[in-house]
C-alpha cells in the first residue's frame, strides 16, 4: 500500500484521485509537512480513515487552524479547536508519536477543551471554576473577598457548612464516622482521606505518589503537602510569611504572587494557616475543644473542666489538636466518660484490667494528672498492684497463698518504705511473686502440696532451673513464718562481683561529662552523679528538683539523709538543668518536680531504661564507673556516714567498705611475663670504704 505521501504526489500529478476532494488533499499535504516521519510510519487506508472520515465543514477548521498555526500537531498548544484534538487524537492511535495533545490553558492537563478564554482554551473545569470566580464578593461567613459559588460563601465556608449538614458513616477503611462517599473503583464507602488519588510525580520531592494539592508550583504530595503548610516562611517576592506554594525561578514564593488567590492564612487572625484548613491551629484549638467536651455529659464537662483549660493554653497547639482527634487516650476518656460517673484513679485501675488497654490507661491517667483533673499518686505500687491481680487471676488454684503473700507482705513493706518507690521496686515484687508461683506449679507436678516441700526437693527445683529462681527465698520465709511450709534454706541469690574501672578511665570520663559540651545536658548530669557518688540510674531519675540545697555560693544535692556537696562543675550543670524555675510549686503546669522530667508527661519522670540507653550510646559504662564511685567514697567514710550521705542501706553500705578495705590492702599482682629476679647489689671496688 502507499502512504500518505504517494496519495499526494498522485494527486498532484493526475490533478485529484477519484473520490479525493481539493481541500481533503491539501490537509493530508499540511499533515505529511507538519509530520515528515509519516512517511514510514502511516500508509494510505490510514490516511484515508484519518482524513476522510473527517465532515467537510471539520476538514475546513482543520485546514484554516493548520495554516495559522503550522506546528499545532506538535506544539500542544491550547488554541487547538475540538477537530483539530480529535486529528491528534487519531494520529497517536495510529501511532504517531510526535503529535503533542494540546493542554488546559489554566491547570496544564491534558483534557478536552471546548471552552475559549481570553488566551487559549480551558477545560470544563476550569471553566466552571472561571466562572464563579467572576462573581467575587464579601463572604457573610468569613467576611473575607473571595469568589462566591453558592448562597453569597466561598468555597472553603461553603463546603464546611456541606459537610457539617451530610450524614456522617462509619468509613470501610480507617473505621472512622465521617463524610463518606463511594468508591468509584471497588464501590466501598470512604472518607476523603481514605479516597484513592491518582498517583503522579511531586514537583518537590520528585516522588511518585497521591497528589494532596495541585499548586502553581504543581502536583504535591501529601507529605510536602504538609511540610509546607507547617512550616510557612517570608516570601522571597513580598516578604510576607506565609506558606510558599509557587516558584518565581528558583524562588519560593506564597500563592498570591504566584497567579493564584490560595494563600492559606487564618481568617481570623491573618497568621499563616496551618493543617487546620482556613483557621490556624491556635484559632481552631478552642472550637475542637469546645466541640469534643460538649457532647460529654454535663457532670464530667464540669469535673474536666481543667483539662479544657489546660488544653486550650496548650503551648503547642498542634499537638493538642492531634491529641483530641487522633489519640487512643481522647477516645478512651470520651467512651469512659459517657456512663456519667465521676472519673477517678479506681475506675481508671477498673479499665487497667482489661487486656491490651495498660498503656492508653497510664497515658490517659498521666494527662488528668497533669492538667489537675485527678490528684497524684504513687503509680508504682498501683502498678505492683495490678499485676498482682493479673497473676492471681491467671493462676486461681494458688489464689490462696499468692493473695496472702502480696496483700500481707509485699505491699505493706513497699508502703513501709522511707524513699519514694521507683521501677526497681516493680520488678523487684514481680519477681518475687512469679518466684513463688514458679515453685507451687512445680510441686504441683511432683503430687505435692506446700507444706509438704523438703529442703530436697527446694533444693532439686533450684537446680534444675536458672539462678533467678532463689528470688524464692522471701516466699518461703514468709510461707515458714506464716505456718504454711517447712522451714528450708534458700541461700540468697549469687551476684558477680563488681569490676570497677582503671583510674585513669574514670578520671577522663568524669571530665568529659563535666567539660564535653557536644554531650546533651542530661547525660552529662546523670553521668557525673554516677561517677561521683555511685547512684543507680532508677534513683537518678527519681531526683527532685527540691534535692538541691543552696547555702550562699554552695550547692548540695540531697540523695540520703545529709546533703552531700557538689564540685562547681558539677553545680552549674545541675542548675542550669533545673533551669529557672527550680523554686516554683511542684505539680504546676509551667513546671515539673523532676529534674529528669519525661519528654511527653511532666508529671512523670524518665524512665530509668531510656536514661541507661542514653548513657550507654555515648560510652558512659554505668556498672564500673558506679563500683569505682562507691569503692572511693567508701575508703574516706565510715558505714554510717556512706549510709547517710548516699542513701544505701546500711548492710550495702558495710560490703561496700569491705571490699575497698580488701582492694587497699591487697598488693597489686604482677603478671607473669613480667616478673623478674631481683639480685643483690653487689658494690664496686671504687665504692668500698
């Protein structure tokens, strides 16, 4: 078959083929010159379904439009008129690589254009959008000069009311009740953050993902999306902060110096607009406030009143946000606070209990207390407590000595004690009592009941098991005191000895912590208590701030009964760690009693195990470095002033001084391959008398 190119060289030569008209011919000519490769790629049935399916009246447009504009098959401008996207459509179905579809003269997709403006052709979009733009007026619900669609709002009051007056659903994807709509694809209903987006490539991150926005800058994805409304910054235009949606070169500039009227600012205050749609998050915090507490119960909005307070002055706003719509700890208050009883520490514990639901409970609990809502308490032994219930309820057929045992010795002893519990104290009670069950499931395998284990068979069943298993040993002298076992030996459970560090070592990491400034603060502190006075990292933690003693230029720190000073180095960082408000009402809201507070939860301290990872990530070794603190303290104090000034016991107080007492008077070992033999000093003829 011949191409395109033959069919008009044949009509030249023979002045027009049979059925081929003058005008048909000259467009096939504008084609073939507009396309030179359809020489080899388009052949004449082709052509002829190409071009002479074409009306006369459309083969004319095509013709008039080709004339004007030669390069309108390639050049995808937007002048091209309906035929004339329809030839280029023909031509890339039939192959034609080269042609350019012709693209919106407003958002610059690929579209059919059939409406003009003034310099080219829009979409349907476009030009719907166009068009209420014109009617531009005061907006009676934000009062701001915008387009006005609908009913005298714009488009972001008009959709909120839209949204506010549609029938809310469960969505079939995130599970939330919301405005749903349903999925053109696989018919689920979803909300708008769960409808699927077509994926393209983000103009600021090149990534191919879901398109959140399209900005003048073009498509962006969820995560720029959000970054740059966040994080609004001057622009390099105006100088007005806002968030920098366009590109003026290489230039970030805001919205309205790009061509366009999204300038995302609040439209009460006039600060840049965050996530939260036209307002900021401080202007929309007290709405979400008001609009979560107000469908409680009208006893519980009185009684959390403070936490509406203290939420609505929240110092990071976003946050806040985020918590009352996002949070397991919103929703748990929401569904505990619709029975209409009063929230206290006991219905809390009740919630503990159910499974899965201990963290959201501790985090939830922690809130109250912080906003003033519930008074503090000792969360250690509640949580000691709480596990006792779980292991006795989980083992009932030894539900008669484990409740005596924890109820009657455990706990009062914990509650006995001088110095505040920490999370030592938890699992100290744990072991214990999963000891204790360990032995009474074992003795149950052997046919035998309590009051019949021997001192034989406590001592196979420590055998066969790892050395954990003599944390025993309490059970079974309160089990002999008590009159429910045989009096048996259990000795106390065998600890290494502790290794201590070389002087040198621990002189140059006690001067980093006090001199190395890349360090953070914390660890700098936590370390040089360690390394001074040999504290466990669970009782660095649990410092308060009223610990620190000032007398004049002095400073102490109080870790026992006596204050023991503090080395200037050491006082400035602890001071400036306390920070200004060392002096302030512990519990308060503008401050924390701990020095060690925790990141999210001021009314707790940090956890002894984050502390410890600390310390361990910048080479601190806490073990040795606390053997070397307590072994030199002990060479210059008496029992009871170690006893007194560090807060131990006096019993580890007297084994400490022990072994600094054994480390003084032992000689130093010599290795072997470095002895050698000492002789007489025989002397010299030049030296004899």
């Amino acid at each position: 078959m011949d191409n395109i190119v033959a069919v008009t060289q044949a009509h030249r030569r023979e002045g027009g083929v049979t059925g081929t008209s003058p005008l048909q011919a000259a467009v096939v000519e504008q084609i073939v010159a507009s396309l030179p490769e359809l020489e080899l790629e388009l052949e004449q049935d082709q052509a002829e379904q190409v071009v002479s399916a074409m009306h006369g009246r459309t083969r004319r447009v095509v013709h008039d439009h080709l004339t004007a504009h030669p390069d309108a098959l390639v050049s995808g401008s937007s002048l091209a008129p309906p035929a004339v996207q329809r030839l280029i459509q023909a031509l890339a179905d039939a192959g034609v690589d080269r042609v350019q579809a012709p693209t919106c003269h407003r958002c610059r997709r690929v579209r059919p254009l059939t409406n003009v403006v003034e310099g080219g052709r829009v979409c349907a979009g476009c030009f719907g959008a166009l068009v209420y733009a014109a009617a531009v007026g005061v907006c009676r619900e934000c009062a701001r000069t915008r387009p006005l669609p609908a009913q005298g709002l714009c488009s972001a009051c008009y959709g909120r009311g839209r949204s506010k007056r549609a029938s809310k659903t469960t969505c079939e994807e995130c599970g939330q009740t919301r405005v749903c709509q349903r999925s053109r694809t696989d018919g689920r209903l979803l909300c708008n953050t769960c409808r699927p987006r077509p994926a393209e490539t983000c103009a600021l991150c090149d990534n191919s993902a879901q398109v959140m926005a399209r900005w003048p800058v073009g498509p962006v994805c969820v995560n720029c999306y959000a970054r740059v409304r966040n994080n609004p910054a001057p622009c390099s235009a105006c100088g007005t902060t806002r968030a920098l949606i366009g590109r003026n070169g290489s230039e970030p500039i805001c919205g309205p110096c790009a061509g366009t009227d999204i300038d995302y600012v609040c439209k009460r205050c006039a600060a840049p607009a965050g996530s939260a749609g036209s307002l900021c998050d401080r202007c929309a915090l007290p709405d979400e406030v008001a609009e979560f507490f107000g469908t409680l119960p009208a006893v519980l909005r009185q009684q959390l009143r403070p936490l509406a307070d203290w939420l609505r002055r929240a110092d990071e706003p976003r946050a806040a946000r985020s918590w009352l719509k996002h949070s397991d700890a919103a929703r748990l208050l929401a569904e505990v606070a619709s029975c209409g009883a009063p929230l206290t520490h006991e219905a809390l514990d009740a919630v503990c209990l159910q499974a899965g639901r201990d963290q959201v409970v501790t985090n939830l609990r922690d809130t109250l207390v912080d906003a003033g809502v519930l008074p503090p308490r000792d969360e250690h032994l509640t949580v000691v407590e709480r596990r006792f219930v779980r292991l006795i309820a989980k083992h009932p057929e030894f539900a008669d000595h484990l409740r005596a045992y924890g109820y009657g010795s455990v706990l009062p002893r914990l509650r006995e004690r001088e110095r505040p519990a920490t999370e030592y104290v938890v699992g100290w009670a744990t072991a214990r009592m999963s000891a204790a069950i360990q032995l009474l499931a074992w003795a149950r395998t052997q046919g035998l009941a309590l009051d019949q284990a021997t001192q034989e068979h406590v001592d196979q069943w420590l055998a066969e098991g790892p050395s954990t298993r003599h944390n025993v040993r309490d059970f079974m002298v309160w089990a002999a005191e008590n009159q429910r076992a045989q009096p048996v030996l259990v000795p106390h459970r065998k600890k290494p000895a502790p290794v201590g560090m070389r002087a040198s070592t621990h002189w140059g990491t006690l001067q980093r912590c006090l001199r190395d400034e890349t360090l953070p603060l914390e660890v700098r502190v936590a370390g040089a208590i360690v390394l001074f006075y040999g504290q466990q990292v669970s009782r660095v933690v649990a410092l308060q701030r009223t610990a620190i003693r000032k007398s004049g230029e002095d400073t102490s720190l109080l870790l026992g009964e006596t204050p023991v000073p503090l080395p200037p180095p050491l006082a400035r960082l602890i001071t400036e760690l306390a920070g200004p408000g060392s002096n302030d009402e512990p519990g308060t809201s503008a401050t924390t009693a701990w020095l060690f507070p925790h990141p999210r939860n001021h009314t707790r301290h940090q956890s002894a195990a984050s502390l410890t990872d600390q310390l361990n990530a910048y080479g601190i070794d806490i073990k040795s470095g606390r053997a070397t603190a307590l072994m030199n303290a002990a060479l210059g104090a008496s029992v009871d002033e170690l006893s007194a000034k560090l807060g131990i016991h006096r019993i580890t107080a007297a084994e400490w001084k022990r072994r600094a007492s054994k480390a003084r008077t032992t000689p130093p070992t010599v290795p072997p391959h470095r002895t050698a033999t000492i002789r007489p000093r025989v002397p010299s003829a030049q030296s004899r008398p």
